[in-house]
C-alpha cells in the first residue's frame, strides 16, 4: 500500500497478525555503513532492504560531498575515497529529519578541506544540534541561530585529538566525538555513559580500526586514533531494524491470537532494552537463529499474544536503552492491570519532537490515566474518556515517525477511532508500514460485540440466548449486563439495611463474577422493585463500568451478545460496539409476558398483573428519566420490535446482521 503524502488516517481497530516477515533495514546500521564507506579506502556494497527517508538522507548527503554511489536493486556501491572529503565549493547540504545524519557527517565535514552550510527540515531545526565540544578539536563551526541549525562550517584537515567527557546518554554524540576523533590527528579519549547504544564502536571494531573501549561502572572511556586506515565495508547485508520491530511485537502481545515471527533482526544489547521491558509486563518473547553478524549480535524475533500484563517501573538508566522505543512502551502500559512508571525522560525532548510532552498531551486526549511530574510519567491504565464519541486527532507531534506509529497501534490494538493526520511522516524510518501491517492482518475470528439495549421485560435476554443456542455457545456468548445491578440489589436486600449504603455495594463489586450473575433469586419482585433505585446512583455507575467492559472484552467466545439499558450509549459505545440494537415491546405485552413467568415459578406468591404493569410503567419512566446513563435509543441503534409471538423474527433479523458483519472479515 502506497502512502501518499500528508494524509490523514484513521487506522482500523481490533486486528491481530500473524505470520513472519523481514522488515526494513536498520535505520542506525543504514546510516552507519553509508557514512563509513565514504570514507573507507575502497569500494563498499552495503543491501539496505526499503531504506526510510533518515538513510535516503544520508546518501544523499555523501552524494553531495563528491561520494559516488551506485544503486542496483536493494545493494549500494559506495566509491570511498578515504578519511576527509574534499571540495572547493560552498556546499549546502539538508539532512532533513536525521538527526544521527547531521551528528555522524558533521565532524567529518568540518574536519576536510572543504565550507559548507548545514540544514534540516522544520523539525530537525528546533533541536539543539548539541556538538559545542567538536570545537575542542579546533573545528570551526557556528550555528546561526545559537544552538540550532542552520550551522556554517569552515572545515579544514588540521585538526587535533582531544580529550571529551559526555554526561548526556545520547549514542549520536558519542558517535559524533568518535568520529571526530577519527579525522583528527592523534589519540581521542571519550569519556561517556556505558548504557548507550554502540553501533559506531562495534562496527570500527569489526573493521579492525585502532579503537579501544574500557568500561567502568556506569561509564566507558574510548580511545581512538586518529587518520589511520579503514577498510570497505563489502557485502554487507543489513540487518532488519528492532525499533520498527517494536511496533509489531506490541500489536501482537494485545491482541488475543496474535503471534509473529520477525526475521534476522539486530540483536545489539542496547537496541532491545524494550524486549527486556515488555518481558517483565509478562510479554511472550522468544529469540532464535541468533548469530554474530559484522559485529552485531542478530535473530530472530517471535512475539505472541500475552494476557495479564503487569505494569513496572522504568529505572533511569534504562531510558538510553529504551529511547526510541519509549512512545510504544507507554501505549502497551495502557493496557497493564497495574501502575507503571517511567522515570527520568529528559532525553525525549530532544528527539524529533518533545516526545515527553507529546506522548503526555495526546495521551490523555485518548483517555489515557497518566501524570506528568516533572520528567517522570505514571500511567494508571485508561479512564472513561476513552470511550468518548469524539475522535482525537493526534496534535503537535512535529511528523514524529514513531509518535505517529506509536498511536496507529493504540487503534489497532483496541477499538478507539484516533486521527493521525501527516501519517505519511513514517516514511522517515518504516517506509512500508501500513503494507506491512496489511500482510500480517489476520481477522478470521476477529469478535463482534453486539450491543442491545431495551425496556425491562422486552424478551432481550430470551432473545439474546436463543442467539448463542443458534451460533453455539463456543463461539457466542450473552452478557445481562442488568444482572450486575441486580446482584447488587440482592445485596442490599440481604443486608437487611433500610438505607442504601453505596460504599458498602461498591465493595462488592470486586467479588462479582459470572457464576454470582446466575442466582434465580435476581429476578424475585423484591429485587425488581428496587434495582431501578440502585441502578441510578452515580457511584455505583461508575464503579460499575469498567467490571462490565472487563467481562465484555475479556470474554472468550467470537460473538459477544450484551444486553442492558445504557450498553450502546454508555458502555460500549461507537466504535466500541460494531452492532448496536434497541429492542422494544409494548408495555402490556411485557406485563403480561412477565405475569405469566412470575406465575409458573414456585416460589413466587400472590402475582397481580396490575401491580407488574404498574412496576413496569414506574420502571420505565425511571430508566428513561435518570440522569446517568439515561435508557435511549441511540442514533446508530436498529430497531427491533418484540412484540408479536413469533420471537424467531427478531431472532432472524439479529442472526442476519451478525453474518453479515462476520463476512467483512
């Protein structure tokens, strides 16, 4: 599928996927390789596989400064000329969006014979460029607008070791003070957090340039030498990218039936910090086929459905490891059954957007249970806002690719509309995303929730479980949602408590189950004459939502049957419900029908029809009336009229609407 550019996408809910896929070259690897081999003594030929617009980039780039390179099919042939470039023009050069192209190719420009004037697009000029102590090399280069692009450089190959110490766990400065030690005379000594991402060290080491890296504690030092000969980077095939893996592996850990397999993937310790956090929520991640590759660790990848995550705390030196990855981690926390917390996230606000600050506004636009304090999030799961009818359209992100993929999988991952305008902005690093997606798709057994509401007495729940008789109760279920009020209601009665104690039913809530829903005694007149009181305290309400949405959601079965008063408008509205129904029936039909049950039952004594006609009216009127969740048909609602004897019309008319949504997928 094709992504033409600056569109809007609302991404389509509730899929799962499976099957096995390569996915795009690594973005890191990709811009490494081609920097490298420009300055290899030699002729590179590195594959990138669907390079993203942050590689295209960087080709461009050595393209600009007298680089020549050859394409043939998914394989590069990089004509390398040595350390330093060399060209008597003024160049102007745009990395666009990269970020790690603009930190890599910068010591190596203002350490050749050459002028240039570096710039990026919108998003990449708000970032601090953060390469001040390049200048301790006696590089001579300026931003014009402080620490921001665009940055004047006038190179020149005289340029000295030095010794850097970065305190920042950024692997693009680290890479950017290697390299820079690199095209300097002498010996560099870098030192830097140990906990950032070390493509740049392992693949010098693989090309047997002098490089040392000692670890200590919680830092590194590096020593380079400086000018000294590189060896082509020949036949190297890069491996595919973990980070755009991440955004697979998180819709199939949510969503029930998944499992994937991603092939010959990147394996480098610091690039599946993620892999390591979404095991300890409870994730089903295995590796195989692993091997050693051109000095990165690579395997495959196969992530399936887990049910029950956890939620945990992020530690602060985990973030460097996590960085590109954290947008997704939060999307996966949202659906723990507990807290998670995610310390220290300064560094996200120096990437292609402020990552901290997006993430947390359109986090809570979609109803995400999150708190900001100070560079610290705390997500608590979702609240009801995310069954709101109003789409949220994704704001502010500054075409953040993984931002933007981040909440692709929030929709697909559940049934919430979301709006992703720009969407095109994945082409920085996924350019086939949305294909990709496409050729896992898997809906065969995708479930339909079928959402019923009505008057009391309507023939709903007979209606509703004839339904699961005829699809089978393997593959179909029927919810009473009213049940859950009239387990409340018994309890109140049992109590024997003239007041209602709302506290006292709310506590109870946590001891509901389906067994508790099958009590004959629910449906005594006691009990019918006094849910309607209980049904309308707001409290109750509430506490009651999210028990409904769990046993709705979490059920087992493909077809979910859910009848009640406020079903389609309250507890699984829009989106949430893909066939909503208002079953109706003449209030005497329903005395009469519910005179004649009460009368066959043992148990029950001294049965009016009056008084059952009269406590039906009396119902209605305060179902109708109440201001919390109101019973109403809503605007998307069929109408289903059961009042005449023959229940198989209505029952037809359902089964039909059923197939027909079962056939789309």
């Amino acid at each position: 599928m094709a992504i033409k550019k600056s569109i809007i996408l609302v991404p389509e809910n509730n899929i799962n996927i499976k099957g096995s896929v390569e996915l795009s070259s690594d973005k890191s690897l990709s811009i490494r390789s081609v920097i490298f081999s420009s300055i290899g003594y030699g002729i590179s030929t590195v594959s990138i596989k669907n390079p993203g617009e942050d590689a295209q980039t960087a080709i461009q780039a050595i393209k600009t400064l007298g680089i020549r390179v050859v394409k043939k099919k998914d394989q590069y042939i990089i004509y390398g000329l040595g350390i330093g470039y060399n060209n008597k023009k003024i160049l102007k050069i745009s990395f666009n969006n990269s970020g790690t192209t603009l930190r890599l190719l910068t010591p190596l420009i203002a350490g050749s014979k050459m002028n240039a004037i570096i710039t990026g697009d919108k998003s990449l000029s708000k970032r601090p460029y953060r390469l001040e102590f390049l200048k301790q090399f006696l590089m001579n280069l300026r931003p014009t607008r402080k620490k921001y692009l665009p940055i004047q450089i006038k190179g020149h190959g005289n340029c000295i070791q030095s010794n850097i110490k970065i305190t920042k766990p950024s692997a693009q400065m680290v890479s950017a003070a290697t390299i820079a030690g690199i095209i300097s005379y002498g010996e560099t000594v870098i030192e830097a957090p140990n906990n950032v991402r070390d493509h740049t060290t392992r693949i010098l080491k693989y090309l047997n340039y002098p490089i040392k890296i000692q670890n200590k504690k919680n830092k590194q030092i590096i020593k380079i030498q400086g000018r000294q000969f590189l060896r082509p980077i020949q036949n190297y095939n890069i491996p595919s990218d973990p980070s755009s893996s991440a955004f697979l592996i998180a819709i199939a850990i949510l969503t029930k039936d998944s499992v994937i397999k991603i092939k010959n993937v990147c394996l480098n310790p610091y690039r599946i910090g993620f892999i390591k956090v979404l095991k300890r929520m409870g994730a089903k991640i295995s590796f195989s086929n692993k091997k050693n590759y051109f000095g990165e660790p690579v395997g495959d990848i196969t992530a399936s459905y887990s049910q029950n995550l956890k939620g945990i705390t992020i530690n602060p030196n985990e973030v460097a490891s996590i960085i590109d990855e954290i947008p997704i981690l939060l999307i996966v926390a949202l659906f723990c059954k507990s807290k998670s917390i995610f310390n220290n996230l300064t560094e996200l606000k120096f990437k292609e957007s402020d990552r901290l600050r997006v993430m947390h506004e359109n986090l809570i636009l979609c109803g995400a249970n999150i708190t900001k304090v100070k560079d610290n999030l705390i997500i608590n799961g979702i609240n009801n806002r995310f069954y709101s009818s109003k789409v949220p359209v994704i704001k502010d992100y500054s075409k953040d690719h993984r931002i933007c993929m981040a909440f692709f999988c929030l929709a697909a991952v559940s049934r919430k509309k979301i709006q992703i305008n720009d969407f095109d902005s994945v082409n920085v690093s996924f350019p086939n995303f949305l294909k990709t997606i496409n050729d896992l798709k898997y809906n065969k057994d995708k479930k339909i929730l079928v959402a019923a509401d009505g008057p009391v007495a309507c023939g709903k729940t007979s209606i509703l479980k004839k339904l699961v008789k005829k699809f089978g109760s393997k593959r179909a279920a029927f919810l009473d949602s009213g049940l859950l009020y009239r387990h409340l209601t018994l309890v109140h009665l049992q109590s024997k408590k003239k007041k209602i104690n709302a506290n006292y039913l709310v506590k109870h809530l946590k001891k509901v189950s389906i067994a508790k829903l099958q009590n004959p005694r629910l449906h005594s007149i006691a009990v019918s004459n006094k849910v309607s009181e209980i049904a309308k305290i707001k409290i109750i309400r509430q506490q009651l939502l999210p028990v409904q949405r769990d046993l709705i959601f979490n059920c087992p079965q493909q077809i979910v049957l859910v009848g009640g008063r406020d079903i389609a408008s309250t507890v699984i509205p829009n989106n949430f419900s893909d066939i909503k129904l208002y079953i109706n029936c003449d209030v005497k039909v329903r005395a009469k029908r519910r005179y004649l049950e009460l009368k066959n039952k043992k148990n029950e004594k001294n049965v009016n029809y009056n008084e059952i006609l009269k406590a039906l009216k009396a119902r209605d009127l305060a179902d109708s009336t109440r201001a919390i969740s109101p019973l109403k048909k809503t605007k998307d609602s069929i109408l289903i009229d059961n009042s005449f004897n023959d229940i198989s019309r209505p029952i037809n008319k359902i089964s039909l609407l059923i197939e027909r949504e079962i056939k789309k997928h």
